[in-house]
C-alpha cells in the first residue's frame, strides 16, 4: 500500500498528469489515500484539490473534505478552497448538498479550525429545514451541532430544529424509539453522538432542558459503555447548561472512579471541576483525589520492547488566594516559586499529553535523529546527533519522566528535573522502577549513572554545577512546560534556564499542546515569539506524530526542534513585558463610603426579613452616596487648587482669588450684564496681587480707613461674584 501512495502522490504532483484526472478519479485517489496512509505524505494531495476543487461536484467535495480534515496535514486554505467550491456549486451552492454530504462538510470546516462565514450562513440558512424533514441521521445531526460548536457560531434556528429531531428520535417514554429499545433495536444514538450533542449545545450556550434529560434518560442505561470522553462531555454539558440531574452526575462519577486508568490527564481534569460544580458527591470525588494510578506504556520501537509502568496520581484542586498564599507560607523551600505550583496546584504528578507524544517520537528514533527525514534539512549539523549513546540530555518540567526514560532506554545519559517537591518524589520512584539495566554502573534513591532525577527550579544560577555535569548537555527536552497562564517572569525564568543549558551543539525539543488557535491573545505563541530572539525552530510535520494525536488547530500537540542562533552567543536576556493596563480604580473614601452604606442596608434586612430593602432601594442609597462623597472631593480639590495659587499663608485671599474665575464662569452660560448692574466689588476691577507665602497681605490705601472683617469680605465678594 505505501508503494501504491507514493505512486499516487507522484501522479497528482505533476500537473500534466493531474489534469487528466476526472473528478470522481482524483476524489477517489485523494480519500484513499487519507483512508491508508493517515497524514503521511498528504501535502501533494491537498494542493492537487486545491488546484482542481473548481472541477469537482458535490459527492466530490465532500470526499475531499473529510480527506483533508481527517488527516490533520491539510492547512485552512486547502479546506477553504473546498468550501468556495461548495458555494459555487451550480444549481443553488449548499442546497445541492445532500444530508449526509453537507453534514461532512461541514464537519471537516470544524475540523481544520476553517471559520468560513459564508458557507456556514448558508448552511444555518437551509440545513433546518432540511432537518425537520427527517433527512439528517444521528451521525449527520450530531457531525452539524459539533462543527457550529467547534466553531462558536449561534445557529439560533438549526439548534432549535436538531433539538426536536432529537427528542423525537430518542423518545419521551411513549414513542416508537421506546417501543423499538424494548424489543431489543438498535441504539438511536451511540455514546459518542450523544456526547458531541450535548458538548456543542453546551459550547454555543443553548439550552434545551427537554433534549439534555433524554439524553440523560437514554445514557443512564447505558453508562458503562462510555469513553472517559464521552462522560466528561456530558457532565460538562450538564453543569454549563445547569440542567440539573444529580442522580445521573453521581452515576456517572461511579462509574469514572472504575475507570480512572482510561482517563487522561486533560479528561480527568475537565470531568472532576465538571462533576464537582454540577453538584457531584464529595466522597465520589475524594476517592478520584485519592487514588494513586500506575500507567504502563509499551515502546516496541525501543531496544528490547520495554514496558514502562508510571506511577501518578490526581492534580489537586486549585487553590484559592487565600488558601495559596497559606500553603506557600508553609511550603519547603523546594516548593517556593516552583513554575509548576503557580496555580495552586502540582500538575507534573500526573502524565500530559505532549509527554507521551514527544516520548513516543523518541522511541522511533533509533539511531539519533537519522529517521527524521526532510525536517532535519534546515538543523545544523552539529546539533543533529550522529548516535544516541554517549550523549547527555536533560529534561525541564520533567513530571512524571517519561520523555527522559525513554531517551535513556535509547542509550542518553538523562538528569530528568523537577522544582516541585510532591512530583520528585514519584520522578524519582519512576526513574529508579524503569532505569535500562546496566551492570556496570550504580544506582541510588535518585537512580543510576544511566538516568538520575534532580530538583532544579527555572532561574536558578549555575544550573550546570547543581546538576553536577561537566559541559552543556547535547540534548535538552521540555513537554508541556509552557501555559497560557505562564507569567513574564516565569517566561524569563524558564528561557534563562534554557540558554544556560544550550549551546552551538544542543539541540532542544519541545512538545507542547496547542491549546488556543493560531493568533490567540491567550495562546502559548507569545512564549515561542520570545524564543526567537535566540533560537531557531522548525515543527515537525504531524505525520511523524503517532496517529492518535494526528491534529490540527486548537487542541493539536506540536513538537519543535530548536537549536542556539549564533549571533546570541553570550547575549544578555531581554524579554519584552507587555506594560499593564492601567485599571480606573474608586477612589478610598468612595469606595470605604459606599460599602459601609450598603452594609448598613444588608444589616437592616437581615434584621427585619418582612421589611427588607429591596434592589431598587440600594441601588438609590448607592447613587446617593456616589454623588455626595463626589461632591465631597470636588470641593476638596477646589480648595487645595486654590491654596495652590497663593501658598499656604494666604488662605483668607483663597475666596478673593477665585472671585473673578466664578464670575467669568458664570458669564459664560447667561447673557452679559447691562453696565449698570455690574458688581462694584472693591478689587473686582482690577489684577489682583497676592501675598506670598509667609507674608501678611496688606490693605489698600483706600480702604484703611474702614476695613471690613476678613469673614465679612470673603460673603461680600461671594454674593458678588454669584
């Protein structure tokens, strides 16, 4: 079958050969070849459809599309040039679509994270009807709900219409669905329909309760066929719709507690806050927190087939503010400003995904980086290891080891580190439980000559003598070591790290799991944008991936390979921090004000229940004390602005000062006075002249004489200026 791709891929490579490709051949070819070969190889074939999908009517289309999607090689622009085809169809675009062909298509847009506005219009214009004429299967209603979801587009109407198809399909207890369930038919919905279901109504926010309880009524009975996934989608759809079906929530944790081992760390994770908030049992979800899992993982790539057993346990909760800055008063020092516990919680004591794809690649990697192929073209060659064994390699963030043990089965001398107390402890069993065996060399509580574990926190000075080796590793692997939640300190902390460990011979690879599409403020890009001031990258190709995590867009796992630029050879490190966003904050006496009045108001109605303020009440009491203690600093500020002009010892001429400033206000918003109705204010006519601070002002000539009081004047010269 490989030869018979390869064939292919060279046919649909050259453009002579290409055109005389009908449509139905090169459909054919091209979901074939998606069909044998997975992503591997693909590119040829999604240029050849983007080249011809002019050409091609819609059963075509919508073979391609499943074919470009399902490999996860194909980039947006190949599927987006499917779906203008698809609009331009003849004969009316998406209403030539059949159920089943605009259902797939619209999967495969989902798929490869292809947002096309216009097509999806089309298909939320047209589909509904369509549904509501029975034309759509399970497969097709639950394929068109997940890619609106996946997408995060309000089809208020097609949900509306999916939503009764549904429930007539599955049945209220007095339906043809019920009768032919009793008599031993067929399933309507299987596990995984019903989970992308509730999971895409729950991601666009629209709740139908009926549709949520017959989906809970129909899952009940057959709970324990689910996938870990399938439970946690359901559960999480529960809680975010709050549709609440407790009995259902807590069978569902049941049934999770038997199968922790199946959940990864990421399923595990959404299906425990999921369970929680929808009200979950406590000793349910302590008995989750509680058990200690072993993972065992086969590399039959790896000299000798090993199999490697992890030991790991449940992530803790997150902590909150308060609760972390406890537990940071009372953690060790190993524990203090660990990267891992920056949320409260120790995520390296169980596996990610990145680290048992990056550990998997590795594994294929026999003689060093030899099998890569075409990716290696733009490394260095000095970082490209000839051979395995004799070389020295570390891993940051190291979890659980993973990645480190298998570099270590393939003949790399490892220090797997760590900087959280509660993780070093099971990286250090597991390094010792799955060492490669070798008689020569020793081994401790911390492992062998072979593989060691060692604490080392991002940051820390002279990395290379608290690891006790003599020269810069050639190796360095990191997996999942980077999040959105990452500080700019963390992030100058963890390439601090790496720059002292690299240098024009290291070769560094990172696996990390995208976990927001390209672009996205959130996204982990800004950490990778920083690294290239002083590293080049090239991500390998996701063929080369193991075919389970064969992705792309949100939710793919990347691997990169980045290598020293020589330019930054002793260059200091400069990490651009984005400058904060200044908050508008309340002023003290405002705010202090404010929550005193409505704690007077929350007082008063616990106090007398049958005479509660109500809302309207409080919101009146709060714009009433808004306003006085605004008026309250405007006079405040009046004052020392007018202090300011004449200085601290002229405050009896403060009123005098701002005489005429009133007076030329006022003027401003009435008509001018006639001249005989002009005040006759002494001093009024005239510049003022101010004493200085710490000098008396002195009278007039003229008005020595009879002087008014100071107090007298200051009223005098007020009602003057008003």
């Amino acid at each position: 079958t490989d030869a018979l791709v390869a064939a292919a891929s060279e046919a649909v490579s050259d453009e002579w050969r290409l055109s005389s490709f009908s449509g139905q051949q090169l459909a054919n070819v091209v979901w074939a070849a998606a069909k044998i070969s997975g992503s591997r190889d693909f590119k040829p074939f999604a240029e050849a459809v983007r080249w011809r999908a002019a050409d091609l009517n819609a059963q075509e289309l919508s073979m391609v599309a499943w074919a470009l999607a399902s490999t996860g090689e194909a980039a947006a622009e190949d599927v987006e040039a499917v779906a203008t085809a698809v609009r331009g169809l003849h004969g009316g675009g998406v209403r030539t679509l059949e159920a089943q062909q605009l259902a797939t298509v619209a999967w495969a847009l989902a798929k490869a994270a292809c947002k096309d506005t216009a097509l999806l219009e089309d298909i939320a214009r047209y589909a509904p009807a369509r549904v509501s004429a029975g034309e759509f299967n399970a497969q097709d209603l639950a394929n068109t709900a997940w890619a609106f979801g996946r997408l995060e587009v309000k089809a208020q109407e097609l949900f509306s219409r999916i939503s009764e198809a549904v429930k007539a399909k599955l049945g209220d207890g007095d339906t043809g669905a019920d009768r032919a369930r009793a008599s031993g038919a067929a399933p309507c919905f299987s596990p995984q329909q019903m989970s992308m279901l509730s999971w895409a109504f729950a991601k666009v926010g629209f709740k139908d309760a009926g549709m949520m309880l017959a989906i809970v009524r129909e899952s009940t009975e057959r709970l324990a066929s689910f996938a870990p996934r399938d439970l946690t989608d359901i559960v999480w759809a529960l809680e975010q719709l709050q549709v609440r079906a407790p009995k259902f929530v807590n069978a569902a944790g049941q049934i999770a507690v038997g199968k922790l081992s199946n959940f990864n760390t990421q399923e595990l994770m959404r299906f425990m806050g999921a369970f929680r908030r929808a009200g979950g049992d406590k000793a349910t979800q302590s008995s989750m927190m509680a058990v200690q899992q072993k993972l065992s993982y086969d590399f039959p790539a790896l000299p000798g087939a090993p199999t490697i057993v992890l030991l790991s346990e449940t992530p803790g909760e997150r902590l909150k503010p308060s609760e972390r800055r406890k537990a940071k008063a009372k953690a060790s020092p190993e524990d203090d400003g660990d990267p891992q516990r920056s949320d409260g919680r120790a995520t390296g004591v169980a596996l990610w995904e990145a680290s048992f794809v990056l550990a998997e690649w590795l594994s294929r990697q026999k003689d060093g980086l030899s099998t890569a192929g075409e990716v290696l073209k733009s490394v260095p060659r000095q970082c490209i290891p000839k051979r395995w064994r004799g070389s020295v390699g570390v891993e940051l963030g190291a979890g659980l080891g993973l990645p480190s043990i298998v570099s270590a089965h393939l003949g790399v001398r490892m220090v797997a580190t760590d900087g959280d107390a509660a993780v070093l402890r099971l990286l250090s069993q597991n390094v010792v439980t799955n060492a490669p065996s070798s008689g020569s060399s020793g081994s401790s509580a911390k492992g062998s000559s072979q593989l060691r574990a060692e604490t080392l926190l991002w940051g820390t000075e002279a990395p290379l003598e608290r690891l006790a080796l003599a020269r810069r590793p050639d190796l360095l692997l990191a997996a999942d070591v980077v999040y959105a939640s990452g500080t700019d300190e963390l992030t100058k902390s963890l390439i601090s790290t790496m720059l002292e460990l690299t240098g024009p011979s290291t070769l560094v690879i990172m696996g990390n799991v995208q976990r927001y599409p390209e672009g996205h403020a959130q996204g982990e890009g800004r950490f990778f944008k920083e690294l290239e001031a002083y590293f080049e990258s090239t991500v390998l190709p996701q063929h080369q991936l193991h075919a389970d995590f064969q992705r792309s867009g949100a939710g793919s796992c990347k691997v990169r390979l980045l290598w020293r630029r020589a330019s930054t050879a002793g260059a200091p490190l400069q990490i651009s921090v984005a400058a904060p966003k200044k908050k508008k904050r309340k002023r003290a006496e405002e705010t202090s004000f404010v929550a005193a009045e409505v704690g007077r108001l929350d007082k008063t109605r616990r106090k007398a229940p049958g005479r509660g303020v109500g809302v309207d009440t409080v919101d009146k009491k709060r714009k009433k004390a808004k306003k006085t203690t605004m008026a309250t600093t405007m006079k405040k500020k009046s004052k020392a602005r007018l202090g300011a002009l004449a200085g601290p010892a002229a405050y009896v001429d403060r009123s005098v000062a701002a005489a005429p400033a009133l007076l030329r206000k006022k003027r401003r918003s009435r008509p001018p006075e006639r001249p005989h109705e002009a005040p006759a204010a002494a001093g009024l006519g005239r510049p003022l002249r101010l004493a200085k601070a710490g000098t008396r002002r002195q009278p007039t000539p003229e008005a020595t004489s009879a002087e008014p009081a100071p107090a007298r004047r200051r009223k005098k010269l007020r009602r003057a200026a008003i």
